[in-house]
C-alpha cells in the first residue's frame, strides 16, 4: 500500500497524479468556458440582476457540494489513497472576518467581471489581460499571510 509520505516523496508516484490533476483542470476550464461561466457579460447580467442563469449555476454548485460532504461523511468514504476523508466543523465565531472577506472578494469579482477560480482558464481562453488580476489575486493573498498574525481573528 502506498502511504501520502511515499507519495509526496517519489516523483514517480507523484506524476502521474499531477497529470490527472491537470487533466481535470482543463475539462473543468472548458466546462466553464463552454457554459458561458466565464463570460463577462453573464457576470455583469448576475450583479445587474438582469439574469437569473449565474445564480442557478452557483445555487447548483452549493447544493452539489453540500450533497458530496454529506455522503462523504455519511458513507466514510476514503482519498484516493485509501486515508479517512476528515472534515472538521467549521468555527464561526462572531462571522465578521467572513462578511469582510466576502464583502472584499466580491468587490473584487464585480470589478474584474471574473471569480478568482476561472481565472487561469480566462486567459487560456485568450484574455491574458487577467494575468493582472491573477498577480494581484496572489499579491493580496501574500499580503494577507503577512499581516494575518497581526489581524485580530
């Protein structure tokens, strides 16, 4: 039985992994594109509230991975190599870090008309003008790592 260690330790072992990764990747990334989730003006279309079809495509993904962790939970079901899949309770507190980050990420998305995730099959797709916002998305998150020992959580 191969353990995580091995896994993380042997390039052989791990190759193969990571071509499946970037498989999926890319499906996921032409899923999008072909879906019009990527596209700008469906993005402006959901924060006008002139269209519907963006919030039937999140509301979907919040049931589908709501669905998954509880059969996850419900089936214990186990990685890819063979270890307990442990998801731990999620700690709320007074929620306030979560309406600040929320408030930021979507100021963020509303000003680039793009969601973080895609954000690499955008430019795929041929708008390498978001490689701005890829650097600045990376940017804000070193700079959060930084300051995250200083920040009241």
């Amino acid at each position: 039985m191969t353990t995580t260690s091995q896994l993380t330790e042997s390039p052989s072992l791990r190759r193969p992994a990571l071509l499946v990764y970037l498989l999926l990747g890319i499906a996921f990334g032409i899923v999008l594109t072909k879906s019009e989730v990527l596209s700008w003006f469906r993005i402006q279309e959901m924060f006008r509230f002139q269209s519907l079809r963006m919030y039937e495509i999140i509301g979907s993904a919040v049931v589908t991975a709501t669905a998954s962790v509880a059969l996850i939970k419900r089936l214990r079901l186990k990685s890819a190599y063979g270890e307990a899949i442990a998801i731990p309770p999620k700690q709320l507190g007074t929620g306030i870090r979560y309406a600040v980050g929320g408030t930021i990420f979507g100021l963020g998305w509303a000003l680039t008309g793009a969601c973080p995730g895609p954000l690499f099959a955008l430019v795929g797709a041929g708008i390498p003008v978001l490689a701005v916002a890829i650097l600045s998305a990376l940017l804000g998150t070193w700079i959060y790592g930084w300051l995250r020992p200083r920040l009241p959580h």
